[in-house]
C-alpha cells in the first residue's frame, strides 16, 4: 500500500516535454530529468509502463508538478482489495509498511496482525514511513499530440524495491483455513539486487501445509527479478496474469496479436505447470486453461466490467449498471475446447471518456482471479 500522486498530462506538462532535453535511458533506475520526459513523450505514442526512479529524480518531479498533484491511496494490493471490496467482499490486504496517514485512510480492509485479523485503524505503526508513486494520466487527444489513453508510473519506493514483505499477512495468506485465493503482484518492482527475496516467498509456499489457490500478476519495472520469479514460482503458483506487452517481453509472443499471445500463453502454461494464464489489454481480454470454458468466459467478462466500471470514477454499484451501455471493442469473442485445454476471448467495454486511468489492470486482475480459481 502507497499514495499515487496523481499529475493529469495538460498543455503545462506538454511545454515541459517540448521544453527539455529528452534522454534515453541509460539503466534501470532512472536518476535524470531527461529520461523522465524521454519515457513519458514514448508513452503518450504508445502507452506507458512502471519505472524505478532515484530518489533525487522523485523529489525533482515533485518540484516541478506539486502544485498539480492530487493524492490518493494506491498499489497492487489497494487497488485489488478496493475493487473486491465493493463487490461484497472483505479481502485480506497486505501492509508492509503501516504508517497513521495510509492506515486511517484505508477502506475497511482486513489486516494481518499478531495472528489476528484487525482492521486498519488498529494496525498502525507509528513510525513506518510512507512511500509515493508518481503517475502521470493522459487521454487520447490527437491535435495535442497525444496519440493514445494511459498512465505512466515512476516509482521511488524501497518497500517494493527492496521486497519488505508483511510478514504477518503472508502467515495467513498461505494458511487455507483462512484464505482461499492469494493473489499476488510483486516482482516487478523488486531491484535485481534484491531478487533473491523471491526465495524467500517460495520457501513460505512450499512450507504451508494447506496453501490456498495463488495468481502471480506480472508487471513492467525489472525485467532480471521478472524472470527470477517466473523460473522461482514454477510449480508454487496457480495462474499468471499479464498485459499484451508483458506477454511479448517475458513469454516470447510474436507480437500483440491475440493468437500470437494464446501461443505464447499456451506455450508457458505448459512449460511452468500452469491451471491457467490470463492477458488483458485495452481492447480484449484472453485466457489458455485447463479450466472449463464457461468459468473463463464468466471470469473475463465479469472483470472487463468491473474494469470499464472502474474507469468512470465513483463507485461500482453505480457503475456496473452503465456498463453494457458502452460499445465493445471490434475483437470477435471465442470460446473452445481443444486438446484439453480451454481458449476463450472476449472484447472489453470501451469508454471513450475515463476518469479514471490508474489501477484498471489490478482491478481486471483481482476479478477474474477470484471468477476463475475462488470455487
């Protein structure tokens, strides 16, 4: 759990862009200015990704757009308790870090504490420091030269860098008795100097005596501490959700077309001893399984909804309603049953006006996760 500070990508931020020195990035941690607008005037071409920045290259950023931020409770695991949560649900939500300002701002989460389920007013530490993400969100707006609708996210976070796990969540996220689906989305963020703490996740997996179901929801940040957890969690996990470039980058897919990706998807459910492997992207939604096709036609559909309902800003039982009143993308649905295994694909709602853009593929992850492996 973090804040994501929040900077909606106008004409002042486009003269900055216009204004500076692009720069090409030169390592893993961006640390210059330049790299910032490098990637940012990438993204409004082509969508943006998550990436680690120094510590002196957040406080620049902060100086130059404090005044446009606005603040607001973020992460994996904020977004996806939030979304199950207005849902009818009451998830169990990680806390690394439980500082006053993130924990009595929380919704009514369940929190791991000494054993015991709490919530998160009575779960604070006092002196845990908090973390921030910044993320810049901008919509498609051809004559500004804004070619595309997304976000670009650039961290300085140790927690997630340097893997500072909640221990007393993973106590009981990996006790079945209490918990029936896990899900999971780390690796990403974790620095290669701290990859190794994957070891440690799978060392607790490997211990339970009664592990629940697991889904591992990748992301782009470190592609080294990626891969180490992919060839790490063989065999621990259940199921892997990914986005189309998360696909081509880490499975191998030939490009973003959905049958290159339910290749690549097929491929690595094999190879890793996979229930299922899940891609999303902004206009359809595919799942390679060993499940039923009807229980991944219903995962996928009811998280594209709750996805596009998440994008109007406000609450889902408000939103949902308005859902089927928005237009499909131009994606042909399939569902079929091949050589055991399942292939479905689905079109996703498109809203041609969001509010909001942050944390959509986490609420499309925590949804279909919860369709397909919570029975």
């Amino acid at each position: 759990m973090n804040w994501d500070s929040t900077i909606q990508v106008d004409e002042e931020v486009l003269a900055w862009i216009r204004g500076s020195q692009p720069q090409s990035p030169s390592s893993l941690i961006l640390s210059r200015e330049g790299e910032a607008v490098f990637l940012l005037a990438e993204a409004l071409k082509k969508g943006g990704g998550e990436h680690l920045i120094s510590e002196g290259l957040y406080r620049r950023l902060r100086e130059l757009f404090n005044w446009k931020i606005e603040r607001r409770l973020g992460g994996n695991g904020f977004h996806m308790g939030r979304v199950l949560l207005e849902l009818g649900l009451r998830p169990l939500v990680s806390y690394p870090c439980r500082p006053p300002s993130i924990m009595l701002s929380s919704p009514l989460f369940k929190v791991a504490c000494g054993g015991k389920l709490r919530l998160p007013s009575e779960a604070v530490r006092e002196d845990d420091p908090e973390y921030d993400h910044l993320s810049f969100e901008f919509k498609q707006s051809p004559e500004e030269g804004i070619e595309t609708t997304g976000r670009i996210i650039f961290s300085w976070d140790r927690m997630s860098s340097e893997g500072w796990f909640d221990e007393d969540f993973l106590e009981l996220a990996l006790d079945g008795e209490h918990v029936d689906l896990l899900v999971f989305a780390y690796a990403h963020l974790l620095l290669p100097s701290f990859k190794k703490r994957t070891d440690v996740l799978v060392d607790l997996i490997e211990d339970a005596r009664r592990r629940p179901k697991i889904h591992f929801e990748f992301g782009e940040g470190s592609p080294e501490s990626m891969v180490y957890a992919m060839e790490r969690l063989a065999g621990c996990v259940d199921s892997w959700g990914l986005n189309e470039r998360e696909c081509m980058k880490y499975l191998g897919a030939e490009s973003e077309k959905p049958e290159d990706l339910a290749e690549a998807a097929e491929e690595a459910l094999k190879r890793y001893g996979l229930q299922r492997v899940c891609v999303h992207s902004s206009n359809f939604a595919l799942a390679v399984s060993r499940l039923p096709p009807e229980r991944e036609l219903e995962a996928l559909t009811a998280a594209c909804k709750a996805a596009a309902a998440s994008t109007m800003g406000g609450t889902l039982e408000r939103n949902l309603p308005r859902v089927e009143s928005l237009p499909r993308s131009r994606v042909e649905a399939r569902k079929e049953r091949r050589e055991g295994l399942t292939f479905v694909l689905v079109p996703t709602y498109v809203n041609s006006s969001p509010v909001v853009l942050t944390g959509l593929g986490d609420c499309f992850s925590a949804v279909q996760a919860v369709v397909a492996l919570r029975r």
